[in-house]
C-alpha cells in the first residue's frame, strides 16, 4: 500500500468513528429529555415542590450530572477523531485532494437557505451539554431550596 492509501485508510477509520458518535450523543440527549420528564411527572404525582420528595429532586440532579460527562465524553471522542481526520487531511500532499476535504463544509453550508443556516448555526456540543447542566443545576437548586426552606 502506499502512503496515500494507509493515509486515506486512516482518514476513512477516522471518519467512520467521527460520525457514529452523533446518533449516539442524540440518543443520551433523547434519554436524558425521557428520564427528565418522567422525573417531574412523579414528583407531580408525589404532591410537587414539597420537601418529602427531596429523592427525586436528588435522583434528577444526579442522573443529569451523570450525562454531563457521559455526553462530555462522547463529545470529547468526536472531536478527537475529527481532529485525528483533520490532521491527515491538513498533509501538503492532501490539501488539494476532494477525498480528504469531506470535513470541509463551509461553502455548501453557505449554499443552505438562510433559515437552516441559522437554526442550524449552534454547535450541537453546547445544547448536548448544556441540556445536562441546567437540568442538574435546576434539580440541584430545587433540592437545596426545599431542604432550606422546610
């Protein structure tokens, strides 16, 4: 094989890793959305905001803080294999080749109608994460303001 087929080899295991990693973030999102949501239904059937559910203020807190860093982690994967792909495809000898430039999106996304350009702006790993860490925080303030406020 030659040096460009182990690279494009690589570039390809790279990418292949890169894109199995968002079904898997937009699946713990999914979950976290499900789990979320069944948590404040039972605390709606256990009476509400009141301090005898502080368990479920408790679980809410810390099962959100747990997908932080499990789609902290997935993120993190994804970024390492597009960084490991960008490396290849940053080569002198592949600057110029379209095979090693799939990453580079920037004028097809400029081609998109403007609506999809801005709904479609946001990172995916800010709302990933972001969703998990106000879910915990919400939780967490909850639970703390209850036990305060007995």
């Amino acid at each position: 094989m030659s040096e460009e087929e182990n690279d494009y080899a690589a570039y390809k295991a790279y990418i292949d890793l890169w894109a199995k990693e968002n079904p898997i973030k937009t699946n713990k999102l999914q979950v976290l959305l499900v789990v979320n949501s069944l948590l404040v239904s039972a605390l709606n059937l256990a009476g509400g905001f009141i301090p005898k559910n502080w368990f479920i203020f408790l679980a809410g807190a810390v099962f959100s803080f747990i997908w932080v860093l499990s789609i902290g982690r997935t993120s993190l994967f994804q970024k390492v294999w597009q960084a490991k792909a960008n490396e290849i495809a940053s080569k002198p000898e592949h600057v110029n080749n379209p095979k090693f430039q799939i990453l580079k999106t920037e004028a097809a996304e400029k081609k998109a109608p403007v609506w999809l350009q801005v709904l479609g702006c946001m990172p995916s790993k800010y709302y990933l994460l972001g969703a998990p860490i106000l879910f915990s925080l919400a939780w967490a303030i909850s639970l703390i303001f209850i036990l305060i406020h007995r």
